[in-house]
C-alpha cells in the first residue's frame, strides 16, 4: 500500500477565504458597511497575542472590519462582561471572539454564556451548542467544522461510514460528533476510560483524534485506508539545546503507512481554523443585517 496522502489545511484554508473576500464584498455592497469582527484578548500569552495578531490580519485582508480589544491580565470579570455587553449593542460588530483561556479570576462559562448567540461565532454559547444538537441553523465551532469540511473534500460523501472521535471536550469532541452525525456518520465517541481503545479505533473509516496526547495514536490503531483527522498541537523537545517541535496526537510516519489520508501537524487542521472563523463572521453578519446568503456560497 503507498503512503498515505497528506491533507493540505493550507490550500483548503486559502480556498475558503477567497470565498469568504467574495462573499464579503457583495456584503457590503448590500449593507453598506463592513461585516465586522471583534476579538477580545485578557494578559499577556504569547501564544493568544501571535493567534490575535493573525486573525486580525486576516480579516481585513478577506474585505472585513477587525476590533480588537486589548485588556490586562487583572481585568475585573465585571469589565470584561460589560465589554461584552457593549460589542452585543455595537452594529458595527457581526462576531465576537474572546480568546481563551481567560486569567484564572475570571469565569470563561460566564462571559461565553453573555455573548449573542447570533454574534457567538466561536459557536460555544449554550444556544450555539443547543442548535447544533438539535440540528437547527447556528453559529458552528470553528476547528469541528474546518475538520469535517476537510473530510468531505477528501472523501466527498460521508455518508454510512464508521468515524471515532477521540476526546470530548466541548471545543471539538462533541461538536464534530454532532457534524459528523448530521453528514449520516456512524460516530463512536472514545475517550479516556474507553476500553480497549486501539480496538475501538482500528474499526473506524474516520478517525478524528483531539486528546492532546502527544502521537498517542499508534499506525497498528489504523484502519487501512481509513482517513486520519489530527487536531492535536503538542510542543516536544526536538533537541537537548531546549528546542521543541510540533507534533498530533497521531503518530504521522506511522499512520501513514496505513491510512489513505492525514492531517499533518503543522499545516492540517490548524489553518482551517481561523478560515472557518471568517466564514462564521460573515454568515453572522448577513443573519444580523436581515440578508440572505446564496446557498452553497460558503
């Protein structure tokens, strides 16, 4: 069997933003204004500020309105939730982004659960969550749905195949359970306290592996053939002069021995993120302003 082909998040991700510009300019044009997106950072992380700076960028560069929010890491959690309160108000701001994690003081259930449902396009509010299990139009987390667009432009329809989800955060286990259920998948959802879990996996057409376990997934877990989605980002000494690399949750040189396709880390899943992210600022922002969205524009 030859190597498995690897999935390029970097060119999926480009395609989907020269759609989002597209969709973008004709909305404006309609509303007379900019679809606006507001991210709200709280501290110093430096990994939060790199990922604020990039989306930032990203959405003026696809015709968009970026508002960014700077706080101090010692915020009140009253601030913070007035500020919210105001981007709700604002009709200048179709999205709203905090960034997390939020400093230790401050409840990250509270202030997701204050932000417009039809501005949530993190897609983590409890409306956005009650939706998406219901089956009913939502804002959708950003990496569950750029991991399920991903497997449809590898495999097309998914429709009867087998998928195992590994993890259950709310970030991605149970939301891509959710997608996947609605694209007709039989899901399995694995976890920590699953038992015999190689097992679980090697019956799996689809595997979606998000534990942050750095290659917990072994090749000898794949089915051959299968489709291997990787949301895992892991920092791993790559040398003993302190240096460290990027690696998934799956062991890559393995799997792709097996597999047919795979997510490679960096440069799979990860970009998708902040594409699907403008793709929600924009759908939001057509549902806010009362115009409708030409089906299959996004």
């Amino acid at each position: 069997m030859s190597e498995a082909a690897l999935i390029d998040g970097k060119a999926s991700a480009e395609r989907l933003r020269a759609r989002v510009a597209e969709v973008a300019a004709g909305f404006e044009s309609a509303a007379g204004r900019k679809a606006g997106l507001a991210v709200v950072l709280v501290g110093e992380d430096p990994a939060s500020q790199v990922y604020v700076r990039s989306k930032g960028k990203q959405t003026v560069a696809a015709g968009m309105a970026s508002f960014e929010h700077k706080l101090p890491a010692d915020t009140p959690e009253a601030e913070l939730l007035a500020l919210v309160a105001r981007l709700n108000a604002d009709p200048a701001v179709d999205g709203i982004l905090v960034q997390l994690p939020l400093p230790a003081h401050i409840d990250e259930t509270k202030v997701i659960a204050t932000i417009d449902p039809n501005k949530d396009v993190d897609g983590l509010t409890p409306v956005s969550s009650g939706r998406l299990a219901l089956g009913l139009p939502g804002l959708v987390p950003c990496t569950p749905l750029g991991c399920v667009m991903l497997l449809k432009e590898n495999r097309g329809d998914l429709t009867g195949l087998d998928a195992v989800v590994i993890g259950r955060s709310i970030l991605v286990g149970k939301p891509v359970v959710q997608l996947l259920l609605q694209e007709n998948c039989t899901v399995t959802v694995a976890h920590s306290r699953t038992r015999d879990l190689p097992a679980v996996v090697r019956r799996a057409d689809i595997v979606v592996a998000a534990v942050g376990r750095p290659e917990m997934v072994r090749g000898d877990w794949i089915k051959p053939g299968a489709t291997v989605i990787d949301v895992g980002i892991n920092r791993v000494p790559a040398a003993e002069d302190g240096r460290t690399r990027l690696v998934g949750d799956v062991a890559l040189a393995e799997a792709r021995a097996v597999a047919s396709a795979i997510t490679p880390v960096p440069g799979g899943v990860g970009p998708m993120t902040i594409a699907v992210l403008l793709r929600n600022t924009i759908v939001a922002a057509h549902r806010n302003a009362g115009i409708e969205l030409a089906d299959g524009a996004l």
